[in-house]
C-alpha cells in the first residue's frame, strides 16, 4: 500500500531478507552520531550501536534515517515481521559511509526502493516472499511489482522445495 500511495510500484524493488537494524545502521548509523561519535567502519558503528546501554543512540539512528527516506511499516498482519522501505533517491554521498560505494547516476535514473524485512522462517517465509511476489491489486488493476533482487542476509533461509517440507542442513 506505501508503494502504490507513493506511486513507487514501477520501481525496481530489492528485496532484503536481514535484521533491519543492519540495512539501517549501515546506511545511517555514521552520520545520525557524527556529531557525538567518531566510528572507524560501518562495523564499528554496528559493533558500538549492539550494546543494550546504546538504546539511545539506536533511537537516533532510526530517527535519522526516517528523516533520509526511511519508512518503518506496522505490521498489520500478525506476522511479527518489521518491515523497512528505503526511498534510495533520498541518500546522498554525505550521508553515506565511505565503505558504500554507489553509482548515484544509476539510482537518480533508475531509483530503486529497498524493501527489508525482519527474517520468515520455514513456511511463515514461503507465505511471506509468495505475497511479495504476487502482483498489487488496487481495485480491478493488478499491478506486477518490479523485484529486481532478494537477498537473503546472514542466516539460512530456504527459498526452494516443496511447501511445508522439512529442509536439514548437510
């Protein structure tokens, strides 16, 4: 529904299966605390933002990414999954750390959302990635989603089989 009120459904759309908190602080954490805070990486800043004394400094990194094209969508569904929306044509080389390199042509002309979703498991994730694939409907229109990637972010996630098989690791 954000997509469509946005009109962004065109958009090529990547669709990141992580810990929110990841995509988020990768892209913001840096420049929400550079003022108070002078991180070395990106794996600096994740390292420092992971310790439960910090809530305060996570709390300023969502805020600060909320104002830099970040939407935090409720969940609605009784899923227990955060959902994250990244307008990408909303960042700019200030914000962005220097280990993240972006081609801004690319994305001024092509302007790509990122989609993040807290990790599905098992059947939960088959029924997730299922409906993302499906088409938005808005009325009698069915609108095919532009899904350019999906990545699937340090855990083990399961995108083939069968559904409601039971997948053992070798």
């Amino acid at each position: 529904q954000l997509l469509h009120r946005k009109n962004w459904l065109h958009r090529p759309l990547h669709i990141i299966s992580s810990n929110p908190h990841s995509v988020m602080n990768s892209l913001f954490a840096q420049a929400a605390l550079r003022e108070t805070h002078e991180f070395e990486s990106v794996e600096a800043a994740a390292r420092e933002l992971s310790h439960p004394e910090n809530e305060e400094l996570r709390h300023l990194v969502e805020a600060f990414a909320t104002e830099h094209g970040m939407y935090q969508l409720t969940d609605t569904s009784g899923t227990n999954l955060l959902v994250q929306i990244f307008d990408t044509t909303r960042l700019s080389e200030k914000i962005l750390p220097k280990e993240i390199s972006w081609d801004f042509d690319y994305i001024r002309s092509e302007k790509p959302i990122l989609l993040v979703m807290d990790y599905a498991f098992g059947e939960q994730a088959f029924e997730v990635m299922d409906e993302l694939l499906k088409p938005h409907v808005n009325g009698e229109e069915r609108i095919p989603l532009n899904v350019a990637s999906i990545s699937i972010m340090g855990k083990a996630g399961i995108l083939c089989g069968e559904k409601g098989d039971i997948m053992v690791p070798t």
